[in-house]
C-alpha cells in the first residue's frame, strides 16, 4: 500500500481559504455510463487553475479529500476521484477496505471515462478553471501520465512515483509506450529509494519522452521512498514540502496559457 490507513498530506490548512468541499456523484464518459463518487473543493478566491486528482490503490480515501481542500485553499478548483463504483459502490468504507480486489476488477477504458467525467466537472463550476490539470499517486500517477493522452486538453499533469514501464494490472498502458501520444507538460516525482521504480524505469521514461519532445522535468528526492508525500512520514517533510512548491509553481506557470 502506498500509504497507512491514517495518512494524510503533508500540508498546512489556510485558514478560510476554501470556499466549500463536499462529495458528489458524477457519471463516467464510458460506455456503461456508471456512477461513482467524487470529493470537490472549491475555492473561495480561484486563480484560474483546476485540478483533477488520481487516487493510489484505496480510491477515494480521505487523504484524497484533504489535499483536494489544501489545493483549494491555494484557489485551485479540485477534484479526487473514486474508481471502485462499479464493484464497491459509492457508500463510506473503513479502513478495512479490501481494495485489491477492486483494484483488479478495473480496467483502462472506464477508468479513462471518470477521468474524463472529473475533467469536464471542473469544467463545468462557475468560475471554470481556464487550465485543467491531473495529478495522481501511484497507481493514480500511471493514470496521471495517461490522462494526458485523452484529449482533455490539459495544460499539465503531475504524477508522482507512478510506474511509467511494464504490464499493469488493470490494462492501463504504460506511459513509456505511449509518450508520443502525451499532450502537455510533465511535473514527474519519484523517491530514489524506491525499490519498485529504478534509476532504469525512470531512465527508460524520460527517454521516451525526450524521443517524444514532450516537455517535461523529472524530480528524483535521493534519500525518499515510494510514498514519501505523507504527513506521517516526518524525516521526509523536506521533500514533501519542495515537492508541494514545485507543484504549485508548475500550476501557476501553466495556467492561462
């Protein structure tokens, strides 16, 4: 798992700086039209920018509302979505969700469709966002890197440590194979002691998309693991906290373009 059942982002609240956060239904833009669940925050003094943010292995857990409300708070519209409505339902789960069943249950092509069903929520908010973005954490970050393939129109995506190479076990192809295909810009994290994610994983990556000429900066922290981006995760705090400025830099850089 990439993070414990009590993680959450390694961020500071703004106080009253997000105008509301709830969860809401949204439909797929896929063929069985399936509803699932979805975590908005909204804010109260927007900058333009939107975001839609890809879950790891737990789906919509609450550490996925929480850095939904602290992009909020930075005046990004966002949204976290939940990819386990087909097989888990939308109601509340613990932490003894068994998740990996669902994990394996889906597959690309829907996951692609509430992808593309947040993006055109965002869309959808008076203000709308003039830059929409995705960001996503493991197996989120892989789709991260693949929602920039869907012709969404993003004006960047940010995936942290999410596996760019190999087969996958839902279907979703592997970003390395498909860079020529990515649309935009690309905020990539990795720790660089991740033992699942190699200097030669990242290498073969950032190859492709050199290959590609898609725009792009890998950020490899040394001394970090996997899932370093965790309140709890206290010796990597120096991390997690360059990693949330260069995120939000990337956005302000993007948006309005």
């Amino acid at each position: 798992m990439c993070f414990d059942t009590d993680s959450r982002p390694p961020i500071d609240p703004i106080s009253g700086g997000a105008l509301d956060g709830s969860h809401v239904s949204l439909t797929s833009d896929s063929p069985d039209h399936a509803a699932f669940k979805a975590y908005v925050a909204r804010p109260s003094q927007p900058t333009g920018a939107g975001i839609v943010i890809l879950p790891d292995v737990r789906g919509l857990h609450p550490y996925f509302d929480e850095l939904a409300l602290r992009f909020a708070e930075r005046g990004i519209a966002a949204i976290s979505i939940d990819y386990f409505g087909r097989t888990a339902g939308k109601e509340a789960r613990g932490d003894d969700f068994e998740y990996m069943p669902h994990v394996s249950a889906a597959r690309w092509e829907t996951l692609a469709g509430d992808i593309k069903a947040a993006a055109a929520y965002l869309r959808g908010l008076f203000p709308a966002p003039n830059a929409i973005f995705t960001t996503g954490f493991c197996m989120g970050g892989r789709l991260a890197s693949m929602s920039a393939t869907l012709g969404l129109g993003l004006s960047g995506a940010i995936p942290f440590y999410g596996w760019p190479t190999g087969e996958n076990r839902n279907g979703t192809p592997a970003p390395a194979e498909v860079a020529d295909q990515i649309e935009c810009d690309l905020l990539i994290f990795y720790g660089g002691k991740d033992e699942g994610i190699t200097a030669t994983v990242r290498d073969t990556y950032d190859a492709a998309l050199d290959k590609a000429h898609v725009k792009h900066e890998t950020i490899v922290y040394p001394n970090a693991p996997h899932s370093f981006f965790d309140r709890k995760a206290t010796e990597f705090a120096t991390e997690s906290a360059d990693a949330w400025d260069k995120t939000l830099a990337f956005i302000g850089r993007h948006t309005g373009k």
